[in-house]
C-alpha cells in the first residue's frame, strides 16, 4: 500500500514539474515575441519619423498634387534665358513619368523617349515632341491624339497643358522638375510605371524608354564656337517678328518670317506653310528649340522652319539675328521686320 502511495506522489511530482517546465518555456517564448514586436515597432517608428522629416523638407507624394496653387521657387535651378544649369543632364528626363502639377487631375502620365512625348490623360493617348540640353532647356509640345482630345471646348487645353510650357528643367532626389520661364516649378515629373491596361497596342519604345545612341548624340552634341564676329544673343533680343536678311523671290500667298514670343511659343512660314513650335534659349545663345506639325503646299519657299530646327545658337552680327548650327554653320540670316 505505501508502495503505490509513493508512486502516485512521484507520478504527481513529475506532472507538477513537467507543468511547471511547460509555464516557463510558454513565459520566455511570450517574452522573445514581446522584444521581437518591440524591435519591430521600433524599425517602423524609425521608418516613419524619416519618411515625416523627408516630406517636411520638400518631398511630395507621387500621388496627390502639390498643395499650394502658387508656382515655388527653385533657387538650384535657373530661368531660361538667366544663369544656366550647367551641370544639367538631359538624359535623365528619358523614362516613366507620373505628372504631378496644380490644378491637373487626375495627373497624366508622359513617357519621355527617342520617339517623343506620349501623355497618357482622362481624354486619350496624346502624341509629341521634346528637346533638352545641358544648360537645363526644356522644350516640349503635343500635337496629336485621339478625337475625343483634339475636338470639343477643351481641345486647346488638352494641346496646351499648362506644365508643358516649360522652358527649363532640373533635378531634385529621384524626381525631374519642369521650370517655367521665371525658374517657378511648373510640374514634378515622379517615376512610375504605365499600368497595363494603358499599354495596349503602343511600341515598347513608349512603355519602356531607353538612351539610343541617337538620342544621346543629339542631347550632349557639344557647340563648336561661334564663327568670328558674332555675340551669343539674349532672349529678351530675340523675341519679335523676323524675316530673311536677304530675300532674294517674291513669295506667295505672304513674305516668310519667324516670331518669337516671350513664352516660349515661335510661329511663322515659309511662304506658303504655316509653321510654329516651341522654344527656350540659355547662356552663350544656347537654342533648345521643337516644331509642329506642318502643310506641304510647294512654292518658291525660305525653309525658315528647317533652318530653325537646325539651329542649336543664336547669335548677332550687328542688328542681324544668326541662327547657328552645333557644327558652327550658318542656317539663318534675318532682320528685324
């Protein structure tokens, strides 16, 4: 009888220790999960503290416009036509853009390639052109799409977005700013991607931008100087109605002639075909210039509009306006009208 008594004391001996074991190892896993909780609301308050004081220093969500509707000084970058951004790189504009600007909702998204501007918005795909340089110019202009873009009241606006009149660009962290005349931020272009129901039907080209060596050769082309007796001209020379120098036929339906607009906008014609586009100008008569599309109505003609897109300065000779290529030539001789 004593031996079974026994036996069930140690029996409950074990069962008390094995209990107590089990409540001592239940204790120390609680314990680690609380400091592995504990480290990992640390790393996220750390995470966020940094993503706060990033924001207060001047970043922006990629998907909400800026908050203020006043254009914000951007004192690294310059103006067109003021200090210049030497240490520019246009190359950086190629890629995937989400266009965050006051007063554009929903932001569209743009593709910068070798092919042009593709703007994706709430009316359509839309087609262009761009051009930059290392001075920090920046040109760029729609000129096709769909119907639902380029007809109705709002055709004009849906060509003319108010963040593509830029004439300058910088860059601030990973993203692009687009700098109106005055050096005010006009639009963040944020990187992104194009969501795949965007991307039906377009060349890989637009979903995809990569630097061609074409496309590097026209953006880092480097000036060859000035041909002799001639001074890098200013943009403020520049602006006003141009026509050849020289003319030398009787031209119909009207005379040639190119105008420069102080913001941004050239129009003209060769004689017959109306011309027009965008342009921006730095230090030393730095050119940045894209045209539109055109007529083909032959006539004994002045191709202003070629000569213009050739040219890469612009200079003086006296009271003539030069335009000069990157190879140093001459394209264009005009007089003041």
């Amino acid at each position: 009888m004593m031996k079974v008594i026994e036996d069930r004391q140690a029996a409950r001996d074990r069962e008390d220790a094995e209990a107590l074991e089990t409540a001592a190892l239940i204790k120390e896993a609680r314990q680690r999960q609380h400091r592995r909780w504990l480290v990992i609301g640390m790393v996220v308050l750390v995470v966020l503290v940094a993503s706060a004081i990033r924001a207060a220093s001047g970043g922006r969500s990629a998907t909400k416009p800026p908050s203020s509707s006043k254009p914000v000084p951007v004192k690294t970058a310059s103006a067109a036509g003021s200090a210049g951004n030497r240490h520019a790189d246009p190359l950086q504009l190629v890629g995937i853009w989400r266009v965050i600007a006051t007063g554009t909702l929903p932001a569209p998204i743009v593709s910068v390639s070798s092919l042009g501007l593709l703007v994706w918005t709430s009316c359509g795909s839309m087609f262009g052109t761009w051009n930059a340089d290392q001075q920090g110019l920046f040109v760029g202009l729609l000129g096709g799409g769909p119907p639902s873009c380029l007809l109705g009241p709002r055709s004009r606006a849906n060509l003319n977005p108010k963040w593509l009149t830029a004439m300058g660009y910088a860059r601030t962290g990973h993203d692009e700013l687009l700098l109106g005349a005055n050096g005010t931020v006009l639009a963040r272009l944020v990187p992104t991607t194009v969501p795949r129901a965007l991307a039906k039907g377009l060349l890989p080209a637009y979903l995809r931008p990569v630097v061609t060596p074409a496309l590097r050769e026209a953006l880092l082309r480097v000036n060859r100087p000035l041909p002799s007796g001639l001074a890098p001209a200013l943009a403020r020379q520049v602006v006003g109605r141009w026509v050849p120098a020289n003319p030398v036929l009787a031209h119909r339906p009207q005379a040639p002639y190119l105008s420069f607009s102080p913001n941004g906008n050239w129009s003209g014609s060769d004689g017959c075909n109306g011309l027009g586009g965008r342009w921006s100008i730095g230090p030393g008569g730095i050119l940045a210039v894209v045209s539109g599309g055109q007529t083909l109505v032959g006539c004994h003609n002045v191709n202003l509009g070629e000569s213009l897109s050739e040219a890469t300065r612009a200079a003086f000779q006296g009271r003539t306006l030069v335009l000069v290529s990157a190879a140093g030539k001459v394209t264009s001789r005009l007089r003041r009208e």
